[in-house]
C-alpha cells in the first residue's frame, strides 16, 4: 500500500508540477500566496457583520472560523508535519531534476500534510454551512481548489498530501459548526428565513453577491498581473 500510494503522488506530481509557461508561473506564484486573498478575507467579515444583527453574534462566528482554523493549521504545521517529516518534493534530493522549481520558490517545513488545503477548505466548508446559499459554497470550493492546485504546480505537494489536507479541512469545519451551532442558539432566537432576498439562515443576497464579485475582481487582477510578471 505505501508503494502504491507513493506512485500515485508522483503520477500526480508529474502531471500537475510546472509547465513551460512563465504567465502560469507568475499565476500560480500569485494565487498561492495568501496576501493576494486579503479582499476576499475583508469582504467575507463585511458579510458576516452586516448579516448578523448582535455583536455576540459576530464574535461567535468569526472565533468558529478562528477554531477551525487553529484546529487545520494547528494539526498540520504543528503536530502532523514535525512527526512525519515527508519531505516537499522540491527539497526531496531523490526528485532533483525531476520536478520543476518555479521561480526558486523553496518553502519551509514539510510536506505531509498540506496546511493550504486545510484551511481553505475549513474556511469555504464552514462559512458555507453557515451561510446556505448554493452559489456561495461553490464559490468558496472553486477558491479552496485554486490554492490546491497551486500546491501541485509549485511541487511543494503530493496529491495525498493535498487529499489529507482537504479531510482534515472538511472534519476541522464540521467540529467548529457544531460547536458554533451549540452555542448560537443560546444567545439567537431559532430562525428560518423565507425569502427571495436572503438565504434560510438570513443571509442578504446582495451581500453573497458582493463577496463573490470581489473574488472574482481578484481573481482577474491577478491574472492581468501574472500576464505583466510574464513579460
């Protein structure tokens, strides 16, 4: 089974690492990078704010993502990553020149297992189930994706990798909307809104859309931007 998983990864490896595409370089450096995220990061507390009428409300929800948080990246960089120490394709010497190094990017720590897909995918799951609009969570599923995609590219990541990453993600946002689900209804009325401007937990439309279009304007610049770095 270990041998089989192994060749599975470097299949992988070997069909999402790197390419000849200086433009899908800067891409991948950009979207990777957790700076560019900062509008979506602001636009998704601006929705939750506007949408959640008590400050305890808001602090609830945001301290839910904040745990869930803690539990992905906590387990992965801290716990998970020391103990196993797999190391990244890109440091691992019995892979030099094999895999692809992408504009010297050499990130620290280890591989196994990704910490990108385990937060993004707590973040995108969790808000999600909160917000309960359709669009929404695939939104949020397309950029989790991205930042897995990236890991693949830059070869900082196998699949297991980035498929552990995405469980952990997954189980790390269940755990926090139950504990979040726990404890909001004792200091929220139980409601379920009927509407065709807000979703059945009372999100506004409006302000999905809005959050949605920032990631989608961020997006844009950053390819515009990868196109300019490329040239």
């Amino acid at each position: 089974m270990p041998q089989t998983i192994e060749n599975i990864d470097r299949f992988f490896l070997y069909v999402f690492n790197g390419s000849d595409s200086m433009f899908v370089d800067e891409l991948a450096l950009l979207l990777t990078n957790g700076f560019t995220w900062i509008p979506l990061y602001v636009a998704l507390i601006v929705l939750v704010v506007k949408n959640n009428e008590k400050f305890s409300q808001v602090v609830l929800l945001i301290g839910a993502v904040a745990f869930a948080l803690l539990l992905s990246y906590g387990m992965a960089d801290f716990i998970v990553k020391p103990s196993v120490a797999r190391l990244r394709p890109v440091c691992d010497p019995s892979l030099k020149g094999v895999v692809t190094v992408v504009n010297g990017y050499y990130p620290s720590s280890y591989s196994f297992f990704s910490a990108h897909a385990a937060n993004t995918v707590a973040v995108a799951l969790l808000l999600s189930i909160v917000v309960r609009n359709g669009v929404f969570s695939l939104f949020m599923a397309f950029w989790s994706l991205i930042n897995c995609w990236t890991r693949l590219y830059l070869g900082v990541h196998y699949m297991s990798d980035i498929v552990v990453g995405i469980l952990w993600g997954a189980a790390s946002a269940f755990v926090a909307y139950l504990v979040y689900r726990k404890l909001y209804f004792k200091v929220s009325p139980r409601l379920h809104y009927i509407s065709s401007q807000y979703t059945r937990s009372g999100y506004s439309l409006s302000d999905i859309d809005m959050v949605l279009n920032v990631l989608v304007l961020t997006i844009v610049v950053v390819v515009i931007m990868a196109c300019y770095l490329a040239h």
